[in-house]
C-alpha cells in the first residue's frame, strides 16, 4: 500500500456510492447507506446522469427536471445522512461505457478516495420480469473499468496527473448483483423506515406509488437467502440488502 493511499484505521471509512440516476442508490442500497452514516462513515453519492428524460410528464423540460431531480438526490441524501452529492450530468438513457466515461470516473474517484465502492452490476441484464435499464449496466461496467486498472494506474489517463490528481486504490467493492450472486449481506432491519423516507423525496418519481411492501419484500428475500447461506448473523436479520463483495486486497 503507497503512502497516499494508506488508511488510518482510527479515522472513518470512505465510502462511494456511484449509480446511474437519482434514486438508484435508495433503491439498491439507502438501508445499507443509512446504517454507514449512522456508524460515522463518511459517503459520497456520485450520479453519472440527473434523470432528464425520467418523466412522462408534459409540463416538464429535460432541463427542469435535471435541477427536480437533482434537488430530490440532494434531499435523500440528506435523509439518509450523506453530506455530499456529486452529478455528473452525463445525458439520460444514453449512457455508454467509453473511454469518457470511465475518465469521468477515474477523476471522482481520485478527487475522493474512497476505501469502499457500492456500484451497480453491469452483468445483470433482466431478473424475472425486470429489464435492466441500459444505464445501469452501462454504469457498472464504467464503475468496474475506473476501479481497476484506470484508478489505480498511474499512466492511465494522465491528464489526471496535470490536475494534481494522484493514482487511488479502492479496496473493497460492492456490487448490486442479482440473487444468484450475491455473497454479502447487511442487516437493515433497523434503517429501513429511513430507506422510504429517502424515497419519498424522489416525488417526482414516486408520484402516487408506495414502494414500501415491494421493497420490504425484496429485504425479507434478502435476509432469507442469507439464511439458507447460513451467513453469519443471518438468524438475527429480518431485512437486509445483498450484495457481491470484492476485497481488491490493497
């Protein structure tokens, strides 16, 4: 481990969470973020888009909802306990993972350092009846790619290195992944009414829609796969969020 990216174990975790679009990480994961915030961790919430094309509504322009949609982020995260919002105002439904992308990126990841990574999971495609929105993977796939090698990589974009930002390793990743590969799980039990109440700020999405017994299903899932797992502590969970989790090893 270099000098710039050795830990003081004694101070807070750094934790990223990078997805597509607000209210992506409420619904992957803001029980699990709430109950970091809640130990004292510090977390960062970057948005590769601001969902401008996410509303039928006629009386909205691609414009007005960006500045909706990013207050709304702004809002959950205050709920859930993240001070910091970052939106990289990539366009809507039309999320690629190139080579701009992943700079994007290698750059925020630079700026923060974060320890630990919650991304979205570029293999998963649809589950069950769900077609996964093509940003999502695109995001993921991105995430992965400037987590390894480009973060890391000292000759890889080194513009980088003229903006006086230095190589990071990231250490630990989590990743939304479908059922099948999830191997990590966290007890949510108590962050759950925290979760809803991030959600609820997302009103332009929400609309007259009440996800809650949708999304408590999904943690009771959750907890109950962990169970057959015979993961540790699952016993004790009713809710939990799942995840696949890499330890890079730095």
């Amino acid at each position: 481990m270099t000098e710039h990216n050795a830990r003081d174990l004694n101070s807070p975790r750094r934790v990223m969470a990078i997805m597509a679009h607000p209210d992506d990480i409420e619904f992957i994961c803001g029980a699990t973020i709430a109950k970091w915030a809640s130990e004292g961790q510090e977390i960062t919430f970057v948005l590769g888009t601001s969902g401008d094309k996410g509303s039928d509504d006629p009386n909205y322009s691609s414009e007005k909802l960006m500045q909706t949609r990013e207050d709304e982020q702004r809002a959950a995260a205050d709920v859930l306990g993240v001070k910091e919002v970052v939106f990289l105002r990539m366009r809507d439904a039309e999320l690629v993972a190139d080579l701009e992308t992943r700079k994007k990126i290698t750059r925020v990841i630079r700026q923060h350092k974060p320890d630990a990574v919650v991304c979205q999971d570029p293999t998963a495609r649809f589950q069950g009846s769900y077609i996964q929105h093509p940003d999502h993977v695109a995001m993921g796939e991105a995430v992965l790619a400037a987590i390894y090698p480009s973060a890391r990589d000292r000759l890889t974009f080194p513009d980088l290195l003229n903006e006086g930002l230095e190589p990071h390793k990231v250490s630990e990743v989590y990743i939304a992944a479908g059922d099948d590969n999830v191997d990590h799980f966290i007890d949510t039990s108590a962050f759950l009414e925290k979760k809803f109440e991030a959600l609820k700020a997302h009103a332009s999405q929400m609309g007259d829609w009440n996800p809650q017994d949708m999304i408590a299903r999904w943690s009771r899932d959750a907890a109950a796969i962990a169970r057959t797992r015979n993961y540790p502590g699952a016993e004790e969970m009713e809710y939990a969020e799942a995840f696949k989790y890499i330890n890079i090893g730095y």
